[in-house]
C-alpha cells in the first residue's frame, strides 16, 4: 500500500521540520509543500477548513510527496474517519488530559484489529486512502493501523499531572506539547516561565521512559536547537500566516 510513511520518520528522524498551514487553500499547500520541509500540519482547530477544504489540501501536498498532519477541533470519531479517508497520515488531537481522552483518540484512529481490539473507525476502501477500492479488507486494516500516527497535544496542567497515566497507552506516536495553552492552565503570562519549563520536563521524562516521540510548536527556529538537546524531534515551526506577515512587515 503506498503510503508516506510520518510514523517511521517520527521514530527514525532526531529533527523534523513542518509548519502550521491556516488558509485553507490548495495553492498554498502547493507552495509550501515545495520547499522540502518533513510535513506540513493543516490547523482544522483553529483555521476555517470545511471539509471540501481538507480535501483538496490533502491532495496537493500528497502530490508533492509531503506527508500531511490534521490537527482536528476534536477527537470525534466521525471527524477522524474524515481526514483519514482523505489520506492525511497523522492526527494531532488537541487536550488529551488523561488516559481516557488518550485512549478515544487511539481508537477513532484505529481499525479494530488483533493489536487494537477496541479500535472504531469506520471501514471503507472506497476513500483515497484506500486507493479508491484497490486494497483488500486486510490489507487496508494492516497499513492503516501500520502507518497512521497519533499525536496527543498535552496543553494542560491537568494533562501534565496525568502523564505517567496518558503515556502507558499503547498507539500514541508522538507527545506534542502546546505551551501557550499550557501556560494559560498553569496561570502564566509567558511560555518561558520556569514553571512552565519544569512542567515540561516532567512530560519529557514520562516520554522517554515510555519511548514516545517529543513535538512542540515554536513561533521561529531561534530556540530549535535548545529543544532538540532537551529530546524534541517534531517541530511545527510558525504558520503560513505568520510567514506572509512577517514578510509583508519587512516591506
């Protein structure tokens, strides 16, 4: 089955570089997926994407090669099944505060199968990602489950006390950490408060002991380095948005 493996980069690569894409148009995808970056994430939590436009975003950066993150508004099963039988090859999941919220995540992304019995997305080889019915029932439910990757947002401090719990469930790929959010809960006013980083570093120390990939979004490349020493390998590094602005405020 032809799918562009993000899993086996995330488990495989000390340093991937995507950004956010918020305009929920196809041209931009194409422009950004041309300039070699390891992913792109489309922020269907915070950006106007309708369906139509997840579609046809997807599709632009499957035909540059680009592996394609939706971060969903939510972990309903139906909006999962979507994206994933558009093609996209991860889920971002936003608020993930506890085992539960871990464990629904898993398995909206996941067929039900020998290694996830309590899997639930909806089958269908009927979609792109099933290559339009070219693939049978097993062959689809192996991949699938093979290759998609779950990426849980911890962005609370709930989520944070909860971590030993959240990182023993099996499936998740990544632990992406939204500081902002984060240090919101914790009452902060700056993303670099010290109690915002030691919060940090007790997620980072649950990951490893449990072998789960570290990603965070940074606003620029400038502190890139400082969390890659700490463990960090999955970087969404500011947004279309951001880069067009930035730009213009130049002129």
């Amino acid at each position: 089955m032809a799918v562009i493996s993000l899993k086996e980069q995330l488990f495989s690569s000390d340093r991937m570089i995507g950004t956010f894409i918020k305009t929920p148009n196809y041209q931009v995808v194409e422009i950004v997926t041309s300039c070699n970056l390891s992913f792109i994430a489309l922020d269907a939590e915070h950006a106007p994407f309708s369906k139509y436009d997840l579609d046809t975003c997807i599709l632009a950066a499957r035909a540059n090669d680009t592996p394609v993150i939706v971060r969903v508004p939510t972990s309903n099963e139906e909006d999962v099944l979507s994206v994933l039988d558009m093609g996209a090859n991860g889920v971002l999941f936003p608020h993930i505060n506890c085992k539960q919220d871990a464990i629904a995540a898993i398995n909206a992304s996941k067929y039900k199968s020998k290694d996830f019995e309590m899997g639930r997305r909806g089958f269908s080889n009927s979609s792109r990602s099933g290559n339009y019915g070219s693939y049978t029932i097993d062959a689809m439910i192996e991949a699938s489950n093979k290759n998609v990757s779950v990426l849980c947002q911890i962005e609370e401090i709930q989520a944070v006390d909860n971590i030993d719990e959240i990182t023993e469930v099996k499936g998740i790929d990544c632990l992406f950490i939204g500081r902002a959010d984060l240090a919101v809960s914790m009452g902060c006013n700056s993303i670099n408060d010290s109690s915002v980083e030691n919060a940090i570093d007790i997620v980072v120390k649950s990951s490893k002991r449990n072998g789960i990939p570290l990603g965070m979004y940074l606003p620029d490349n400038n502190d890139l380095e400082k969390w890659i020493s700490k463990g960090f390998s999955l970087f969404i590094v500011g947004s279309d948005q951001s880069y067009l602005r930035s730009s213009i405020l130049k002129l």
